[in-house]
C-alpha cells in the first residue's frame, strides 16, 4: 500500500464543453481515459462547479453527470446561486460545498470530510469580490473548530487578487492548512510551490473548456460587452479544442504534509481523436 495519498484538482469546469472535457479523460468510457490514465491517476478528485451548467451556476442534472464520471467533490464560488434549482438540492448533496464564508444563514454547507481523512473548504475572496465574511478569520474558526491535525485540509480559494491569495495562502499554512488552490480567474498560473514545505499552492488552476474562447465564453458576446459598456448576455464558447487544466498534489498520509504540487495542462482537439498535450 502506497505512502502517499494523490488529489486531482480540475479547474473550473465551463460549461457544456467542459464537462465534455471532463467526461473524456475521466469517465472509464471517455474517449482519452486509456491516453490519460497513469498521468490523471488518484485516489481524490475535486472540480471546481459553478459554472459547469451554460457557464453559470450548477443544475441537479449536471451536479449528478460531474458525479457520474468519478468525481469525489464539487467545489463552487460566487456563482452558485445563479441557477435557481440548486436550493432544491444544495443540503441534500453529499459532494457539493459553497464558499463557507457566506453569512450563516446560507443554504449548504462550506465544508466537508470524506473518508474521515480529507477535509475540503470553500473560501471566498475579499479583494474585488462581493463583501463576504473575512476568508482569514473563517480559515481560523475552522481551525479551531475542526481538528486539522489529523486530516488532509484541502481549501479552494476563490478570489480575484493574486496578491491576496499568496498573502492567504502563507497565512493558512500556520493554521494547519496542507493546500490551497486558486479558483475563479480561469487563467491557470505557473506559480505552483510547496510553502514552508507544509502547503502546496498555486494562484490560479485554469479552467476546463472551450479552449479558442475568453476564459471560456464567446468572443463576439466577451468584446461586445468591452467594447459598448453595455450588459451583455455572456455564452459558452464552442471549439474543436478543449482544455483541461487541473493540479495533482501528492500528500504523505502518515504526516499529511504535501510531498509535491504538479500542473496539468492539456489541449484536446476533438477532430484528433488521439489528441494533443
């Protein structure tokens, strides 16, 4: 039995083409699963959701398609309230969390344990971002709450700033934290490190999908908005390529420390059916 225990981390998944994306190296029927199988191996997976249904907000149907193809937890951000039906089923999900800093009043929960050993937390930013309960103070209730000792405490931090991100992600590590992985920009960062050896980070993961758009969206409905100021109804972008960005972070289970952090980045082109990275 292996020393360490492996996360697949997946980008915020976009849509109709990212969930298709997901499907294809995921799903043991996929079309790259075989192509993809040693480099995707893990014993963990976590996508981050909230825009995997038409680029906004998570549907029942979509919530259990994600499930479908292995996926362990179901991470989110300030869009998961956009699609409506999510109240129908937020406190029935056994995978899905939303930010937890949202007031305590809100639907779902803001963190879970699987396995009694991985704790995951949602964490809005602050920079940018709608006002929301302090991120840092939340990561030092949890601490004190939760015992974080004994567990591999993975948070998706959700945020816009890098600055504040790096500056979260130094403070996390000295309450226990072994992960921290940005969310929201979809631009995925080459800043990957293990902080103080006790953290594995990076700014932003990416995003999984249409690859010839604007972080995932059209770009006549993306330069329209810019260019006339004027609100603009956003639409997935289609594409014969997909992209798939996502981290694979290593932990020691005796210790929980992380062991190694490793950037995935692949380019799919649908009219290849063996693909390219």
């Amino acid at each position: 039995m292996s020393d360490n225990l492996k996360v697949l981390f997946f980008g915020d998944v976009v849509g109709r083409p990212g969930r298709e994306a997901l499907k294809s190296v995921l799903a043991s029927d996929g079309v790259y699963f075989e192509q993809y199988k040693e480099e995707l191996n893990s014993d963990f997976v976590i996508v981050n959701a909230e825009n995997a249904s038409h680029g906004f907000g998570l549907t029942l149907k979509n919530h259990d398609e994600l499930l479908s193809y292995g996926v362990n937890c179901l991470t989110s951000g300030n869009h998961i309230w956009d699609k409506k039906d999510v109240y129908q089923y937020i406190d029935n999900s056994n995978a899905l969390i939303r930010p937890y800093n949202y007031h305590k009043t809100a639907r779902g929960v803001g963190y879970r344990i699987f396995n009694d050993k991985i704790l995951v937390i949602n964490l809005l930013g602050k920079t940018f971002m709608q006002p929301v309960n302090c991120p840092f103070q939340a990561i030092e209730e949890l601490s004190e709450k939760l015992n974080f000792e004994d567990k591999i405490v993975i948070v998706d931090y959700h945020a816009e700033a890098t600055a504040e991100k790096i500056a979260f992600a130094k403070f996390a590590s000295t309450s226990g934290v072994n992960a921290v992985v940005g969310t929201h920009t979809h631009v995925q960062t080459a800043d990957e490190k293990n902080i103080d050896e006790k953290l594995a980070y990076i700014t932003d993961v990416g995003f999984t999908g249409a690859y010839e758009s604007v972080i995932g969206m059209d770009f006549e409905s993306s330069i329209k908005r810019l260019v006339t100021s004027i609100p603009e109804r956003f639409d997935v972008a289609e594409s014969e390529k997909l992209q798939i960005n996502a981290v694979k972070i290593t932990f020691n289970k005796e210790n929980n420390l992380p062991v190694e952090i490793k950037r995935i980045n692949f380019l799919i082109d649908k009219r290849n059916k063996e693909g390219e990275t």
